[in-house]
C-alpha cells in the first residue's frame, strides 16, 4: 500500500515537471520503480502505458494554451512512433544498458548548448519554423531511447528544438509534450508485444497514472506563464543535472568526484539564473504566434 502511494506522489511531481519544462516524467518514474525492484523493461511499460493517459491530458492543455506547433508535431510524431516501438521490443528480448552512458552524454551537451543558447546578452530574434529534414530523424531517435531507457523523449526533442532555435520554449515544450501520446502509445503495444500483458503490474500503472493525470494541467498553465529565457536556462540546467548523475552512475565514479559533480551543477544553476535574471531587463523577445 505504501509503496503504491509511493508511486502515486512521485507521477504526480513528474509530470509536473515534464509539463512545465518537456522531460524528466519517464527518467524520473523509472529511476524510482527500478529502485522498487522492478526489472528495466517492465519499469518502462509501466511508465508508457501511464504516458498514454498523462500525455494526453497534458498535450490538450498546451493546445488550450497555445503552447503546439501542429507543424513540427507531425513531423517528429510518426518517426517517433516506430522508434519507440522498435526499442521497446528491443528491450523487451534485449539488454540495452550498456548504451546508457553514451546517451547521457550525448544528453549533457545538449543541455550545455540550451543553457549557451539562452545566456547570450543579445536580442533574441525570430524563430524559424521547423524544418522537416531533420525533424524526422530527431523523432525516430527520441523514439528510441525514450523506450529503451525509461524515459528521454523529452530531452531529446525538446533540448532540439530548442537549442536549434526552431521553436521558442513554450512552444518546443507544448509540442513535444503533445507528440509524446503518440510515442508512449506506440511503446505500450510494443511492450505488450515483447513482454506480455500477464508480465506488465498493472497495480502500479494506475498509482502512478493517478498521480500524474493530477499534475498535468497545472504544468501546462504554468508553462505558458513563465518567461521564455528563464524557462529556458531552467530546461538546460535540468538536463545537465539529469545526466551528471546518470554518469555518475554508469561509470562508478568516485564519491568524492560524484560530489563535485553535484556542486558544480549547483554553482552553474545558480549563476546562469541570476545571469539570466539580468538579461531579462534588456530582452525584447518576438511576439508568439
């Protein structure tokens, strides 16, 4: 009973967070039911089938809010729909772990380069619309690890566009979020394919559907609140954090480095919001569609 409370908090401060800035409901579901005993793969399918509930309340309150670019949503959805089914057949008959730490890698420069995006002291200009030749692939690979570790779509797509410049936060935040109902829908069968519904503890998909159908749409209401900058500088900081500790882990580094590691993230959290605090005074952001 109480580890199924457990779980019901922790949906409801993951999707949370992945409402307000994109990523982090998988990685942080999955990291918990992991630690609970249960197996990787079925860890996963739990947190897909819940995404199907989840992503699609959340992904209608960014369309109440303006918060979708029904562009680029297409063009990442259906790639990523196949990616994530194909990794989590995967996973499902395969071990994928050691591939972890590349992805965490890949990850931490990705969220080096939002925070170097949304630091610079210059005007910010317009955004570009979305270009369908790299979407596609940026879906399938989403797809893919978003499957295969738990969690990820997120970071991926959302770090993307962001860093790229295509879609401002919001707007990368809100359409990524949406597209994830395709994603985590195409995971589940996938996972019912692989693993079986007799293997899948139903108990612990409705706790943690519970909690997090709970926190979507106040996520969704403060994402079209929050300062574009600061929300980015946020998303950047959220994903090094994320990924210094799953480094840490993968490589079995040191305590001693671990804790470095910790306050570095710390110091470098605390200095580019207070940079990007400042910077807000002399930003003149485009108008939103």
């Amino acid at each position: 009973m109480w580890v199924l409370l457990l779980v019901s908090v922790t949906g409801f401060l993951a999707q949370l967070v992945d409402g307000a800035m994109g990523m982090a409901f998988g990685i942080t579901s999955t990291t918990l039911l992991i630690f609970l005993a249960y197996n990787p793969a079925a860890a996963s399918a739990i947190v897909h089938l819940v995404e199907i509930v989840t992503s699609s309340i959340s992904g209608a309150s960014h369309i109440k809010f303006g918060n979708v670019d029904w562009h680029a949503l297409v063009k990442v959805a259906v790639p990523g729909a196949v990616g994530a089914f194909i990794g989590a057949v995967l996973l499902s008959n395969v071990d994928l772990s050691a591939a972890r730490p590349w992805t965490a890698s890949i990850l931490f420069v990705l969220g080096a380069l939002v925070l170097y995006r949304f630091t610079r002291p210059i005007i910010l200009g317009k955004k570009r619309r979305a270009r369908a030749r790299w979407l596609a692939p940026l879906g399938l690979v989403g797809g893919f690890i978003d499957s295969t570790g738990g969690g990820g779509w997120g970071p991926v797509v959302t770090t993307s566009l962001t860093a790229s410049n295509a879609l401002e936060p919001r707007k990368a935040i809100g359409t990524t979020n949406t597209a994830e109902f395709v994603i985590a829908l195409a995971a589940s069968i996938g996972f019912l394919v692989g693993l079986g519904p007799s293997e899948i503890p139903w108990d612990a998909v409705v706790a943690l559907g519970i909690g997090g159908a709970l926190g979507a749409p106040i996520a969704a209401w403060l994402v079209s609140k929050a300062p574009q900058r600061l929300l980015g500088i946020l998303v950047g900081n959220l994903i090094i954090a994320l990924n210094v500790r799953q480094l840490g882990v993968s490589f079995e580094l040191a305590q001693e480095i671990t804790i470095a590691a910790y306050v570095a993230v710390a110091a470098l959290f605390i200095g580019t919001l207070i940079y990007g605090i400042k910077l807000l005074k002399t930003d003149r952001l485009p108008k939103t569609d």
